[in-house]
C-alpha cells in the first residue's frame, strides 16, 4: 500500500449549519476511512510516537489492530492506559504529542492518532463496554478530591489495582472541566458520562456536592482513608484589573463555559439558566477556552465575535484545528491589541474596550515573542459583551485550610514530579492543581503517576 504524505480527512459538519446547533462538528471516521489512515503507520519497531504520549499507550499496536480490524482488541490495548479514550480521542493537542513524534513528519502529515483512538472508542460506546479483571480488594481505602481528568484516571487505576476509591465533587455532576469548560460541539457530555460510568463500574463510587475544605477537610478525610490524591484542578479565572472590569457585561470565560455547559443555558428555556449575548463580542485571549467562547457566544447568536490577542497568530496556545474551526464559523480575529479599560455607559453596561496595539520583541520566559506596547496607538473597539479567557489559578480553599501542605506563590500544590507526592503525608497531587491550566491528557498522565506511587506506598505497608 503507498504511503499517503496526507492525514485522511475527517467528515465535519459544515460551517454554515454547525454555527446554528451544538451538535459536534467533527463526525469522526468510518470504517473505511479508519482502514485507509491507519495503513498509514509504518509501525517504527522504536515507536517514537509513544515518548509523546503522557499516558503510555502503545500506539503501534493499537493501530495494527485497526488495521487487521481486530477492534475490539485495539480499544482493549488503549484502555490498558486510558480510561477515557472517547474522550481524548477528541480534545488531546495530539499535534503537539504523540503525532509530534511521529516517522511520517519527515515527509508529510504524521498518523491522525486521535481520530484513530477516537474510531475505535465509539465503536465500543455504541456496543456497551466490559469492565477488564479488577484484582482482590485489598481493604485499603484511598479518596480521590476532584473528578476531573486526573482525579478520574487515578481513581479508576487503582480500582483496578483493588483498592477501595471514593471521588470527593464540589459540583453536582462529575466530570470536572470534561463537563462544565468544553463546549458540547467539541466534546458532548454523553460520551463524558459513559466514560465517567466505565469509572464507577471499576468499582469507583462518586460523592457530588462535597467541597473539600468547608464540607470536609483533607486532614479528616485522612482520619479514614490510607491516602489521598487531590486532583481539584485550577478553576478559578484570572482577570486584567484594569478600570471597568466590573461593568456589566464582562464575563470570565469560566462563568460563561459553565453557565452554557454545566448548566446548559444554550438550551434556555428548557433549562432555567438564562445567559445574554451582545450583538459584537470581544474575547481577550488565544488559548483553547478563547477559541470555545468565541464559537459558543456565535452560536448563541451574536451578530460579531472578536478574538482579541496581544501577540500574533503563530503564537497563540490554541490548538490548530480550534484557530481553523473558529475562522471558517466567522470568528474575527483581531491580533497585536491588548486591553487598557473598559468603557461603560450611564447604566454600567460595558460598551466598548480601549486597545493599545501591540508589537513582538524577543523570546520571553514561555518560548513566544514578547508583545511590547507601540506608544500613542490606542484606540477604542466597540462591543457590547467581553469574555475574559486568560487563563485560570487554582482554588485557594484546600491551601486555606490544610495543614504541612507547601504551595508555589501561585497556588499550586508543589509535588516530587516523579511520584506526585506532596509536602504531607499520605497526599498526593496532579493536574491543573500542580501545573496550573494545562491539557487534558497532562492532567491524565500526573493521575496515573499518583495511581502507582500510592499503590506502592500501601501495598508495601501490607506486607510490614
């Protein structure tokens, strides 16, 4: 078979139509288009692509199972190290992991992993998944803070390992950011919640509405668990502070994310959650959230959106595939600007921001350009909405109120990165809490690392 230098494309909805629903815009592959893109790995014997992947899969063989149409099988090699293939099978920054490393890279488009992952987990959604050997309970008794990405993944590898494992959740769904900050046409929530049911089919039993630091405390959770890992990511939004920031009108993309997808405000009124959009809105950031709030406020019905971004499109930290979604749905973007106030009318209602442009001057401490304001070039943007996307710092409750628990100065939990282990005894870290905000998969590989150091601290204690 030749060696095709092009990823196979995958079906989507076209733009005119998805930008009116939330349905998903990426169909995902048949069988045949499956077939045609996975003869496309050359199964490197050294497997480059696995040094990318934060959760070890075996991406040679999964494939190789794909293309022997042996299904079944590839879906059980993902899950060896996935609990939440569908689900990272759609939203992991692939081009920057695995597919990074791929062979092909040399000549063409690397192997389109993810869609392949994303293939072969459908194919098992749609048949009803089986639950893979759990070993003996081991009477030990671990609690996992969060069920997000990290607290997920790390609960159901040590069910598997036999350990007793409850998820402690502030809000009154599971899920974490899978649920309330990914847009339902990016990641729908029903593949999230089969995935998060697979979860509690291990054996993992999940408490809602349970706020560590107020409903219960780390140090009592310690009174009755052997362990804990904290996995509360970092869900609290970060703002400009600069004049007008309280007008009306001015969202964090965090509120706005979670009013339209936890609490479904895009099906108002069905749902009693009502959300307003403006006619022009202005989204502050280039980052993934950046991208689902400018594309979820079009679908709410704005007549404009604005992307607003201090530096230029090679630097932002959005994934590709959402920069090229969001222009082909009409999103403007506006590059080279950042924000000095916003502008209010007599009511307190946000009606415009003022923008100074901007220009990139040496690398900084993130690897991008420097955006260094050009002096006497201000001017004002109308809009009668803004979104805030500028990225987010952890809950400061769980520092507030446990004890031997260090912190950097900017919230997040200091840990040993090869254990996940922290500061405290018998409690370990992963995620957006360590790193602050970061990708799906990250969150998922700190998971399994704190999965296998507590089983091995408990286990060892067993045996003395």
């Amino acid at each position: 078979m030749p060696v095709y230098k092009t990823k196979t494309p995958i079906p989507e909805q076209d733009p005119k139509q998805r930008i009116k629903n939330f349905d998903e815009v990426a169909l995902g592959y048949t069988t045949e288009l499956a077939l045609r893109e996975a003869e496309r790995c050359l199964q490197c014997k050294d497997a480059p692509c696995v040094r990318g992947c934060p959760v070890n899969i075996n991406i040679p063989e999964f494939i190789r199972l794909i293309k022997e149409k042996k299904f079944d099988l590839a879906i059980k090699k993902i899950k060896e190290q996935d609990n939440l293939p569908a689900t990272t099978g759609r939203v992991c920054p692939q081009e920057t992991q695995c597919e990074a490393f791929c062979t092909l890279k040399k000549i063409g488009e690397p192997v389109a992993i993810g869609r392949l992952e994303r293939f072969v987990a459908d194919l098992e959604l749609e048949k009803g998944y089986e639950i893979p050997e759990i070993k003996k309970k081991n009477n030990k008794k671990v609690a996992v803070i969060g069920s997000g990405p990290a607290g997920l993944t790390c609960a159901g590898d040590l069910a598997k390992m036999g350990f007793e494992v409850h998820i402690f959740e502030a809000f009154h769904e599971p899920g974490g950011v899978l649920i309330y900050g990914i847009p339902e046409f990016r990641l729908p929530k029903r593949i999230v919640r089969i995935e998060i049911d697979y979860v509690k089919s291990l054996g993992v039993k999940i408490f809602t509405n349970v706020v560590v630091g107020r409903t219960v405390t780390i140090d009592e959770l310690l009174k009755d668990y052997n362990a804990i890992f904290i996995g509360t990511g970092a869900g609290t939004p970060q703002f400009l502070n600069i004049p007008g920031e309280n007008l009306i009108g001015i969202y964090s993309a965090n509120e706005f994310l979670t009013r339209v997808n936890l609490m479904k405000a895009y099906k108002f009124p069905e749902y009693d959650t009502p959300i307003k959009i403006g006619e022009v809105v202005g989204v502050i950031g280039g980052g993934n959230v950046a991208m689902d709030s400018a594309r979820t406020a079009l679908r709410l019905g704005a007549k404009e959106v604005h992307i607003l971004y201090r530096r230029t499109e090679e630097e932002m930290p959005a994934r590709f595939e959402e920069i090229i979604h969001a222009k082909e749905e009409g999103v403007i973007f506006d590059l080279l600007v950042s924000p000095i106030r916003f502008i209010g009318d007599e009511n307190g209602k946000v009606r415009g921001i003022e923008l100074q442009k901007m220009t990139l001057g040496d690398l900084d401490s993130s690897g991008r350009r420097r955006p260094i304001p050009i002096p006497n070039s201000n001017f004002i943007f109308p809009c009668d909405m803004v979104i805030v996307a500028i990225g987010t710092i952890p809950n400061p409750l769980i520092s507030r109120t446990t004890k031997d628990l260090s912190f950097t100065e900017y919230g997040t939990i200091i840990i040993d990165e090869k254990t996940g282990k922290t500061t405290k005894d018998r409690v370990y870290a992963g995620g957006d809490i360590v790193t602050g905000s970061a990708t799906v998969i990250s969150a998922m590989g700190a998971g399994k690392i704190a999965a296998k150091s507590i089983s091995e601290l408990l286990l060892y204690e067993s045996v003395f």
